[in-house]
C-alpha cells in the first residue's frame, strides 16, 4: 500500500469543495483496496496513513468524515500480527504481495522484510527487462522475494532461481512466490524435465528456490544453475559478507568459464562508503570487470528518498 505522493497537491485539492470525495476515493484506493483487504498491511502503518489523512481532513474541513473515522477505529481494534502484508502495483497492472515480518530482525535474520535497494533494483529491472528476458536468473539472498517477484511477473525470464541461507526466510520465500500465483518447480538442476520453459513463448518462467549458504556451497553446486544473470540487492552490510559474496562470484566465474559470461548485477544502499570500498577493492584482487549502472529516474517504490543507492554490473 503506497501512499499518494505530492502532499502540497494533495492539501490543495483538500481545500476544494470535493475534498471529501476525494478523501473517499484515496481510502477506497488504499486500505479499502480489495488486495489490502484480502491482505492487510501493518496495523502500525495502517493506523499513521489514517492518523495522517484524518489531520489533512480536519486541517480545512469542520465537517467530520465518518468513513475515516470508522476505518481508524477498526485498525485500532486490531492485534498487531507477527506476519503483515506489503502490496505493490507494476506499471503493467499486475501486482506484487509478500507477507514479511512486522519486526526487521527476526528468527536472527533481517531476511524478513524487503529492504529499499531491492525496491530499486526492480524499479531498474522493469526499465530494463531485455537484460533478463528468456533467461535464467540466479538471485543470491533473496529475502522476502520482491525483486524476483517483479521480474518474473514483468521481465519474462525463462527460469528463476531464488535462493537463501535462512530456513525461516526460505519457508517465507516459497509461501510469497505461491501467494503470487506463480508454481514452483522442485528440481532446479534439470531444465529437461520442463521442455516447455525451454521456448521463448513461455509465458511464465520456472521458478524454484534453492538453500545456498555462501560460505559451504561449491562450485558444482553452483555450476548446476547454470544462470545467464546473477542478482543480488542489499546484501552488502557487513566486511564478512562482502568476503563471502566476492567468493561464491569467484566460484560462480570459474565453474561457467566454458560459456558465455553471467553478467550480475548488485545493487545496495550506501550505508557505509567502506563497506562499498571493500566491495569493489576485493572485486579487483578478484579479477571481476565492474561498472557502475547509471540511475534511474523513473521511482515506482516508495523507500527513503535521500538514501544513496548503486547498482554495480559485473562480468564473471
């Protein structure tokens, strides 16, 4: 659930005598929607956004309006779940669901909530879907699937290959992918099984997911996924994990040398310039090119507007 964007707009139209419609026709767009009915987000979000629409309300108009009332109150009769939803609409008018955690560690992992750089990475991806149409796509730390998601619902690859260390995150994982009408294959070692994904026609691609600890995988396990692009988003938080990404790269360009190179692209919120600067100096000791993807300009997520963020492509 996204909320509207240009605020000032919003209060003048508020000012105008139809600003209750208005009013109406945002709560009906929102937490009216019928996907946020079916599946509601954050009592916690759900209560500021009304809070917030209510004080815009009740700044240029005396009348109260009770369909926001009503709605506020039945958010506060709510229990805080451990589980909600976010709900995000594609420019193509499909849409992508996934439960995540109300807290952002949990079961000791934050693999639970979708971050903002895998926001931009899809935002960059649906910009971009040549970069990964009719191919197989390996995403490493896939977290609640949002990325994914997107790309197999708008980009038209023909494999998707989630994958995660976490059992907790992984059972999140299967039951996002499947809330999202998509079918999970059980075998993402073998293409053959599935001759029907293996055209260009395919109009959804074959999506599994797969347990990768980057620290214990090996290069045949690797080799057997045989990705065309290989992602990542915001998994650049830490020196030990930048060191245990670079290493499954390095094992990932060995054990492909004999085809044509994976390009990866990985893409992270600036939290630590040298953290970044750890990334890109074991890239080179690494031997893997890299370039920075310029940004884009068309936001489509709603995520912290003055974070940094990059998108890194590598050759392997």
């Amino acid at each position: 659930m996204q909320e509207p964007e240009n605020k000032q707009s919003l209060e003048e139209k508020l000012r105008d005598s139809s600003g209750p419609e208005l009013l109406l026709d945002i709560l009906q767009k929102t937490v009216k929607h019928p996907l946020c009915v079916k599946h509601p987000p954050s009592v916690k979000y759900a209560r500021c956004f009304l809070s917030e629409l209510i004080r815009k309300h009740e700044a240029v108009h005396t009348e109260p309006l009770d369909e926001l009332y009503e709605a506020l109150a039945e958010v506060l009769m709510t229990t805080e779940p451990t589980q909600c939803h976010r709900s995000y609409l594609l420019p193509s008018g499909d849409s992508v669901t996934l439960s995540e955690s109300t807290a952002i560690i949990s079961h000791g992992t934050t693999g639970l909530v979708t971050w903002d750089a895998a926001l931009y990475l899809a935002e960059w991806a649906m910009q971009n879907p040549a970069a990964f149409a009719h191919r197989t796509v390996l995403e490493l730390g896939s977290g609640a699937g949002l990325t994914g998601l997107a790309i197999c619902k708008t980009c038209h690859p023909s494999a998707y290959i989630f994958s995660d260390c976490h059992s907790c995150v992984l059972e999140q994982l299967r039951g996002n992918i499947l809330l999202n009408g998509l079918s999970l294959e059980a075998d993402v070692t073998d293409p053959a099984r599935h001759p029907e994904h293996n055209t260009c026609n395919s109009e959804s691609p074959r999506v599994t997911v797969a347990q990768l600890d980057w620290d214990v995988v090996t290069a045949p396990q690797l080799a057997a996924f045989q990705p065309d692009v290989v992602i990542a988003a915001d998994v650049l938080y830490c020196p030990e994990t930048v060191l245990s990404l670079v290493r499954v790269l390095q094992r990932l360009s060995a054990c492909l040398k004999n085809q044509q190179a994976p390009d990866a692209y990985i893409a992270f919120t600036v939290r630590n310039p040298e953290t970044c600067q750890l990334f890109t100096s074991e890239l080179g000791i690494a031997g893997i090119p890299w370039e920075a993807v310029p940004h884009h300009d068309q936001k489509l997520f709603p995520y912290e507007e003055h974070s940094e963020m990059a998108i890194l492509k590598l050759t392997l």
